[in-house]
C-alpha cells in the first residue's frame, strides 16, 4: 500500500476547513513536496484561527441570461453567491472561485472568514468554470475566453452590488481569487482601470495561473503520466487507496476525513509520487469533465452527448460521463472551445485565445499598479521556473513567494492569512 490519498478524493474530501487549532503553529508550512501540499492542504496545527458562526448569507440571483435549462443541469439552478456583512460601513470584497467551484466552496468560506476579520463585507462568487455561472450568468456558456469570461464576471459583480441592501453602505471595494480566480481578477482590475465602476482599493491574486493554457495541459500530464491505464484505471487506483485505511483507524477511534488525517497519512504511508501527481491531475479531470459534459449540452456541440440526443431525467448519463472523463483540456480546448468561437459567424484564431489568457499581456498595468498583489509558492505545479521568475519581477516586493506550499496548500495557513489580512488593512478606505 503506497497511498491511500486516491481514497480521500474519491470521497470528495475538501481541502480548506474553517477550523483551526486553538494556538496555531506559525512555524514554517511543514510540506516541502508541491504535488503532495496541494492535496493534503493546511495540516490543522498550522491553520489561522478565524470567526465562527459568521451570518453567512446565500442568495440567488435573476438569470444574467436568458435561456432554457437542460434536464439534466437543473441541479445547478438558481444562480447563488456567497456573502456575509457587516453591521457598519465597510469595504466590499469580491472573491472569485477557482476552476469549477461555486461560490459555496469551502475556500470561499475560508477566505470570506479571513477578509471579514479584516474589516470587510465580503461576497464571493462562482468561478465561470462552474455549471451554474455557465447557466445563469455566461454570454458565451463556453468557458474559457479570458476576455468574455471576465466580462461575463465583472456583469455578476453588478449585479451583487444592486443586490446588496438598502442599510448596506459600502465604503469601498477589494478584489482576490484563487487558482483560476486570481488570474481572472487580474484581467478584471485591468478592465475596471478603464470602466471605472469599482475602483479597486486591494487586489490580491492567490497563485494564478500565468500562463492559463500552459497550467493546464501540466495538469492534464500529471494524470497522463502517472495513472496506469489512463481514464480506465481509475477504478483500482481508488480501489488501492481504500486498501490501506485500515492501518489509520485500527485503533477503533472515529475517523474524521479532513487535512489532519490526510497529513497523517501522508507522514505515516510514505505516498508514491506518482499517486499524488495522479490525484492532482485527476482533481482538475473532475473539473474539466463536469465543465466539458454541461458545455456540449448547452450549445448542442455535438461532440459528448449526440446532437439528436435530448436527455431526460431519468436516462443513463453513463456513456456520455465516460465521454467527459475521456477528454483532455487539448481535447476541450481543440473540440468545444475553438469551434465555438468560430461558428455563427464569429472569427476567433486559436492563438488569441491562449494570448488572452496570459497574464503577460498586462505585464506593464501588473508592474505598475501597486495596489494589486500576489502570493503563490515556489512549487506550485501549475507554474514553471520562468513564471515564478515573472511573478518575482512584475510584482516585486508586492510578491509574496514562499518556498513551499504547493497550488493553494498553505492558504488556510496562519502565516498566509495573517499576510492576506496586513494586504488588505492597509488598503481599507
């Protein structure tokens, strides 16, 4: 038994929890391997202690767009955020989620906890990846056109504000993201510059994507190269996951499946690389799939479900999941992006697709702007050497660059929130 993380994702284990030891360890983030902090997270010595019992508040919105929903999407109806407000005047902060979250996501609630302590309102948002922003909010239900994407998102963002109430006075506005989020909150501060309806105070981008296609296909190679027998082989890698959870709850005690418990098991398992470079990737296949599958019923793209197919409630979704899981980003990117932004007239070159998504392009707004920041991790898998050196240059002392951490594995920690939290106080108004 090698690992038992493949087990833990299966089960849908969440990555972020709003818990956190009573005296948090603010030593230093105690995994040094990128692949295997971004799946086992903050281990709960290490977290921030936050508020809890905060009046977090859901609401649902009027569609942004009209059109009909398929049978099988309803589950993602209405279109929801998140928020939480407080009682004096305060700044607004937007949260944008990352690659196929809704704005229910454990890190949204995370980061809505740490921004509030801070001083702010807080709303959070669902990435346009998610099924229930590509219903309600998205022009183009296609994701992944940076430019239409942060338009699409910059419209939701409105829309909340107009949602807010009457006695809510707001005094200022924030931005921050995640993963995917924090990429696009880059695109949407260069787009508010010229619009002008927010004027953002803070803006934090927790490790972006630079190179939005570049990130991605490294994710599709994680799986690629370290799941034996591709998409089919799923089944066993869970299967021998499950295998070894015996040895953690021998003892009898309850199990709790949270970071804790995955940082045991990764302290005592002694995971393969591999496993852990395989669950990453399968964790982005997940997203992909779901986006991909809701994506061709939508527009009738005729590429995972028959164009002559109308699925009903009760019809089996097994071949065309398959279908889903089968499809890499290439295959999404190549299929169902491109083809759709040249059909019905429209004339859009697979090269200015992946120019829009590369923070490059705004090199000089990201130097320049010194309101606007970053923090990622020396071993994020979705970035290369020349990124982080990118990052390091464009943003300077405004970068915020640890050693360690992997995609997103320390954010829960003490040290990052308090970090996130100095950020965001001095640009309160």
């Amino acid at each position: 038994m090698r690992s038992l993380l493949p087990a833990c994702l299966a089960l849908g284990l969440p990555l972020v929890a709003l818990v956190a030891s009573a005296q948090p360890n603010t030593g230093p983030y105690p995994i040094d391997n990128g692949l295997a902090a971004t799946v086992v997270g903050t281990p709960a010595e290490y977290k921030a202690e936050l508020p809890e019992n905060l009046n977090f508040e859901v609401r649902s919105l009027e569609p942004l767009v009209e059109r009909p929903t398929p049978t099988t999407l309803r589950y993602a109806r209405p279109l929801q955020y998140l928020r939480v407000i407080r009682d004096e005047p305060a700044p607004l902060a937007f949260v944008i989620a990352g690659t196929g979250a809704s704005a229910l996501s454990s890190k949204c609630v995370m980061l809505s906890s740490a921004l509030y302590q801070a001083g702010y309102s807080v709303a959070c948002l669902p990435s346009p990846t998610s099924v229930t922003f590509m219903l309600g909010a998205a022009q183009y239900p296609v994701p992944g056109r940076m430019r239409t994407d942060v338009d699409d998102l910059y419209r939701l963002m409105q829309a909340v504000r107009d949602d807010l109430d009457a006695k809510t006075r707001v005094t200022g506005y924030a931005l921050t993201g995640w993963s995917l989020g924090a990429t696009e909150a880059a695109f949407i501060a260069r787009h508010d510059a010229e619009a002008g309806v927010f004027d953002f105070s803070r803006v934090l981008l927790l490790n972006p994507a630079v190179d939005v296609w570049a990130s991605v296909q490294r994710m599709d190679r994680l799986l690629a190269d370290n799941l034996e027998g591709g998409i089919d082989g799923i089944p066993a890698f869970v299967a021998r996951g499950l295998g070894g959870l015996k040895q953690l709850y021998s003892s009898g005690d309850p199990i709790r499946f949270n970071e804790d418990f995955l940082y045991r098991a990764y302290r005592t398992q002694s995971p393969h690389r591999g496993d852990i470079a395989a669950i990453v990737g399968l964790a982005f296949r997940l997203s992909l799939a779901n986006m991909a599958f809701a994506a061709d019923v939508i527009t009738h793209a005729d590429v995972i479900v028959p164009e002559n197919v109308d699925l009903g409630p009760y019809d089996s979704l097994d071949p065309y999941i398959k279908r889903s899981f089968e499809m890499s980003f290439d295959d999404y990117f190549e299929r169902l992006l491109v083809p759709y932004w040249n059909r019905d007239g429209r004339d859009v070159s697979r090269e200015q697709i992946i120019a829009e998504a590369d923070l490059r392009g705004i090199a000089d707004y990201l130097a320049g702007n010194t309101d606007i920041g970053v923090f990622t991790s020396e071993d994020d898998p979705i970035l290369n050497a020349d990124e982080i050196a990118f990052l390091r240059e464009t943003f300077g002392k405004r970068a915020r660059i640890r050693p360690h951490g992997g995609h997103m594995g320390n954010l829960a920690s003490a040290n990052t929130v308090a970090a996130l939290q100095q950020f965001f106080s001095r640009g309160a108004p």
